[in-house]
C-alpha cells in the first residue's frame, strides 16, 4: 500500500510539471503543401501564393512569428510570375525577420535581377 502511494505521488508530481511546449512559429499544413507543390511543380502558383499570404496573416493574427523561409518562398513564387516589386518585398521580409538569411536572400536578388536583364 505504500508503495503504491509512493508510485500515486510521484506520478502527480511528474504529471503536474510537465508543460505543453508551444512552438515559436505559426506553422500550417498548408506551408509544406506549398514547399512539396514548388518541388514538383504541381498545383497551381496562384493557390500556393494564397496558402502562403493567408499563413502570414494567421501569424500575425495569433501574435506568432511565421516559420523561416516563408517570405522568401513566396518572393521566390512572386518573381516566377514576374511581379518583381512584391517579389522584392517578400525578400526583403525574410532578411529583415532572419538576418542569418540576407547573403542568400542577396544572391536570390541578384538572379532574379540577372533573369531579368535576359529578356
């Protein structure tokens, strides 16, 4: 009978402190939809582009920080349209939240200027 009082006290007390770990980021289905749909170039860009803008806004909606790569998917997404602005835009949002980002999110720049100039 002790024993199992001991085994009932350490279980609540086990139980009691444990603490469900929120993540930092909003995160959604609908990103690593859009990331496999890129890949394999299915589905349609447009969708993607809205799964997207509609995860950013859930984030700030929720007072989370959306997942690294986000802002540069969708700049990626953008420029594949042509709409270089909001391309940009989206770019620059990644390197502002992730500064660890900014040589690469320099380089897409730089192809995406370079691409550019080609036509």
């Amino acid at each position: 009978m002790i024993r199992f009082v001991f085994f009932a006290f350490f279980v609540l007390l086990f139980t009691g402190c444990a603490t469900k770990q929120e993540s930092v980021y909003h995160w959604e289905a609908s990103y690593s939809k859009s990331i496999y749909d890129y890949l394999n170039q299915e589905g349609d860009i447009n969708s993607q582009i809205l799964n997207l803008e509609n995860l950013i806004k859930n984030a700030d909606k929720n007072g989370k920080k959306v997942p690294p790569g986000v802002n540069a998917h969708l700049g990626l997404l953008y420029s594949n349209l042509g709409n270089s602005s909001k391309s940009i835009y989206y770019l620059n949002q990644e390197a502002k939240l992730f500064p660890e980002s900014k040589a690469y999110i320099e380089f897409l720049k730089s192809q995406n200027k370079r691409i550019k100039n080609e036509k």
